[in-house]
C-alpha cells in the first residue's frame, strides 16, 4: 500500500517531495493549497482539499495535474493508503 502525505503548510511541501515515493499520494489541506497554484507547483499528480482552495480564492488558479477533492475524497484517500504522513 502506497502513502498518504497530508500537507498543511506550503514550506513543507519540498520536505515531503523530498521523501515521498512517485506512486505515494500527496494532498494538499490548509495553507498547503497556495502550492496547487499553476505557477509553482511542482511536477506529479497532487491532489487539494476543495474547501481550502474555495476559501483561499485559488480554484482558478490551479495547476492541470492538481485534483481537487471534497472531505469524502479526502476518507477514500485516507482507507486506500498506510502509512499517513503529516507535515507541517
């Protein structure tokens, strides 16, 4: 089973990127999100937090390979994967 990485803050994206294996899925939450933007995120598949986006302003402004998921995309994610990793 692949990992899950929960991304809450933006400067820990890099620390989690530097660890995470290529089939390991990374979601954005919080002010994790500001990193979906299209001008800086990084290269692999992301997924953000829809809540988080909406209330940041920031669903225009998403990069294409970023999937944006609701709170019960977020407990799908949660079963289908182990270990949970959190960064902050």
């Amino acid at each position: 089973m692949t990992a899950l990485h929960l991304v809450n803050h933006a400067a820990a994206l890099r620390d989690c990127l530097a660890v995470a294996a290529d089939d390991d899925a990374v979601l954005l939450i919080e002010n994790g999100v500001y990193m979906a933007a299209k001008e800086i995120a990084p290269a692999r598949p992301l997924y953000a937090l829809d809540v988080d986006v909406g209330a940041r302003g920031l669903a225009d402004r998403l990069a294409d390979h970023v999937q944006v998921v609701t709170d019960a995309d977020f407990v799908g994610l949660v079963v289908a994967h182990r270990p949970i990793v959190t960064w902050r």
